[in-house]
C-alpha cells in the first residue's frame, strides 16, 4: 500500500503501544480518545453522547450468530426461485443462477458477470471471509493481520451492493407490467436474498476490527 | 494547539501521535492502513452546497416516472417509489420494506441530517443536538443505497433492450443529480474536519456562557492502571 510513513502518525516513543494497554479508548463514532478508569466499563462519549467501549461488547458472539443467520438464509435465497416471471399466461419461475445463466446465454457477459458478483460472489465470500477472521481470532493465529484487516475493510465496503438483485426485480415488477401479454413479479427467495444481506451487512457492523490485533499482545515492536 | 495530540487507530487501537497532514493527502495508521484523515478544502461549504441540490431533486427523483417501456404499443412506466408499492401489492412486505429503506427513506434522512450538521457549523450555532445528529448519520450511512439501485437501473435496462423499447424519463436524469449529490456530499465530508469543528463551537460556547471547558482526556504514559482495578 502506498502510504506516506513519514508524514504518518507515529507509535509515541516508549510508551504502551495500544489504547486498551495505555487505558484509553475510542469512540467508535466521533473517534474521540476517552479514558477509561475501570477496564472493560463502558462510558458516555462527551463529544458525541455515544457508548463508548474498550472493545465492542459481544463483539465475536454476536457476530457468529449473524454469520450463521446469513449461512442458512443463503441455501434458500439461492436455490428457491427469486423472480415469476408470466409470459401470455404461462409462469415461469427463475433463480438467481437462471438469470446469470440467461445473461451468459444472451452474450451479454460484462452484466452477467455484475450479476453475478453482486448476488453471489459477494455473500459467499463476505459469509467466508467472516467466518475466516473469527477463526484466525479462536486460534489466535498471529499471521496476516494487516491483510486480514484489509479484507475485512473489503467486505465491509462491498456488503451493500448484494441488494442490486432487490432493487432490479423490485424495477422489473414495475415496468414490465403489460397486461396479459407478460408481467413480472418478484418469488419466495426474494425475501430470504434480503435475510442474507441484511444479516451480513450487521454481522460487519457488529465485529470489532481491534480484536484481529488482540492476537498480538504483547505487541512485537518490529511489526511495522 | 496541543503538541502532542494522541489518538487512537479506531481499527486496530494503537495509540498514535497525530501529525499535520495537507489536503489531498491522505493519514494512515502504519500498523493496519485505516484511513485516519483526509482532509478535504472548504469541506462544510461544499457539503451544505451538494446537500441542499440534493434535498432540491429528492422529490422528482424519487416520485417522477425513470422509465418507460414500450412493448409492442403497451407501454408501462414507474418511479422509484412504484417499486416500492409494487412489492407490497405482491405481498413482499419484507422486501418491500427494505427497498423503502435503503433506496427511499435512508438516502433523505441522511441528506437532512448531513444538510443541518453542514447547516449548524456553517453558521456556527452547533449544539450537542448537531454531534449527536452526526453520530446518528454515521450509524445510518452504509444503508442508503442509491447507488447500488442505479446499477439496478441499468442492469433492468440492459435486461430489457431485447424485448421493449426503452424511453428515459425526467425522473432518470432527476435520479443521476440525486446520487451525484448524495455520493459527492458523502466524499467531500471530512469526518475529522466537522468533529473538530463542533468541538471549537463546543467550547467558544461554553468558554461563552462561563462555563469551564470540557477536560481532554491526558494521555497515560505510565504503567496501565486498568489491569489492577480488578473486575467484579
């Protein structure tokens, strides 16, 4: 990565290197540094009037749970059909493979592979990646912790745009809208496809960052 | 000036000694690369400017017709809004809900809060309203997704090249100035900028008023006193 080290911050001289070590902590909305008198106490930012904690409490449990939430929700979001599509009186259902494929068939590969990126690219490694950094935090594995970091910055910036699914059936039901002769509407995994997003997308809220670094206390002052 | 702020890396917690930083450059922690500052030049002026286009447009974007397709003489046309309605009148109330979410009402209490933040520092009467409102955008951010719904636009579009005739709206073009507002207010915004800012309003009013200045929290170099408290 192609930072500025010597316009950067830097690690103050000899004293403890992380927050929690030197009894501060962040606010995790305003970025304010507070004290912390007791460890582990959550308290009121004066800037901001958020919580502010040391790490964010239940941060691993909660974000299991929603990982596993999106895991199931994935089976049927993808293997149920997601659009019915009536075409002069006869239903057609489709999945989210049908559609890819139905690009694929059409030529159009750039859209087809958009499609697919978004819809099922995008929860399977968010799903994977997540479930990898909690892992690598179980087995305190000390190996890759900027890249793991930056893949989690990944997946937090790419988490919304699974919704692209959504919103194109959510259009299509609209505008394809021509009487008898063919109309569209969404299907059952339409419901479950959002289950995933939206359980996704706060398992990356509810994770704290700061643990993947945990793993390295007592800090190696090489690791720069 | 405090010559030596300290802050924290708020993804990977090491404690850091702030340094200037110009604009257009960019501050990174050394040990995990998050983004500590950016600053971006007369930030508050342009996003009181990007917000208030975008508060202007809202209303057409959202409720004027995008589309229309035209399939032999059948024609059939729909604003953001019809979406939404659409999958109700199916039955999706779920779905449903997350698109009037995420595409409708999201983006607008976001362009509200970010236009009084902008509005309130502007002008110099931020209160604790204005950093509480701000702290509230920041938990709101990620989920408006209008830009995501203009793909979705495009992809419908391209979908639908085949079988109809696709005529643009006002609506369409009404829609682009929304999302180049909305994602140019929430480029331009320098986070750090507006914090600081509301801190200096924060204290010339109290210095104001009489009142003594909030006590910044010292840094703690010496050994941790947390580990000794002892948890219950």
């Amino acid at each position: 990565m192609n930072n500025r080290q010597n316009d950067i911050a830097c690690n103050v001289g000899q004293g403890p290197v992380t927050g929690k070590e030197a009894g501060l902590m962040i606010c995790h909305y305003c970025h304010k540094v507070v004290s912390c008198h007791d460890y582990d106490e959550a308290t009121i930012c004066p800037r901001c009037c958020a919580t502010v904690h040391t790490r964010k409490p239940g941060s691993i449990t909660y974000t299991w749970a929603l990982v596993l939430t999106s895991l199931i929700l994935l089976f049927p979001a993808n293997l149920l059909p997601i659009m019915q599509v009536d075409y002069l009186g006869s239903q057609e259902y489709s999945t989210i493979m049908d559609g890819i494929i139905y690009f694929f068939k059409e030529g159009s590969y750039g859209i087809g592979i958009v499609i697919l990126t978004a819809s099922v690219l995008v929860p399977v490694f968010k799903i994977a990646g997540i479930m990898l950094i909690l892992l690598s935090i179980h087995f305190r594995w000390k190996t890759w912790l900027r890249h793991k970091t930056m893949m989690f910055r990944f997946i937090e910036f790419i988490g919304r745009w699974s919704m692209l699914d959504i919103f194109v059936i959510a259009l299509l039901t609209v505008l394809v809208n021509f009487g008898f002769f063919s109309t569209i509407s969404a299907a059952s995994a339409a419901t479950y496809f959002c289950g995933v997003v939206i359980s996704t997308m706060l398992a990356a809220i509810t994770f704290d960052t700061r643990l993947i670094w945990d793993t390295c206390i007592p800090p190696n002052r090489e690791e720069e | 000036m405090n010559p030596k702020k300290i802050i924290l890396c708020p993804e990977c917690d090491l404690l850091l000694e702030m340094s200037s930083v110009e604009e257009g450059e960019k501050l990174l922690c050394p040990r995990c690369g998050a983004i500590l500052g950016a600053p971006v030049k007369d930030s508050v002026e342009k996003v009181l400017a990007l917000t208030s286009a975008g508060l202007l447009i809202y209303v057409p974007a959202i409720f004027l017709p995008l589309l229309t397709f035209d399939a032999a003489g059948i024609e059939s046309s729909g604003s953001i809004a019809d979406s939404f309605l659409a999958l109700i009148n199916t039955h999706f109330y779920f779905t449903g809900l997350m698109v009037f979410l995420t595409a409708i009402l999201i983006p607008l209490v976001k362009l509200v809060m970010l236009f009084i933040v902008a509005a309130s520092l502007y002008t110099g009467r931020s209160s604790r309203k204005t950093a509480v409102l701000f702290r509230l955008y920041h938990h709101l951010d990620e989920w408006g997704m209008l830009e995501v719904y203009m793909i979705g636009i495009l992809v419908t579009i391209i979908k639908m090249l085949h079988m109809a005739h696709v005529n643009y709206d006002v609506g369409f073009y009404c829609f682009i100035g929304l999302l180049a507002a909305t994602l140019g207010s929430a480029a331009l915004m320098d986070k750090k900028l507006f914090w600081d800012e509301i801190d200096k309003q924060a204290l010339a009013r109290e210095q104001k008023e009489g009142i003594l200045p909030c006590r910044r929290p010292e840094p703690n170099n010496g050994p941790p006193a947390l580990s000794t408290q002892g948890r219950p």
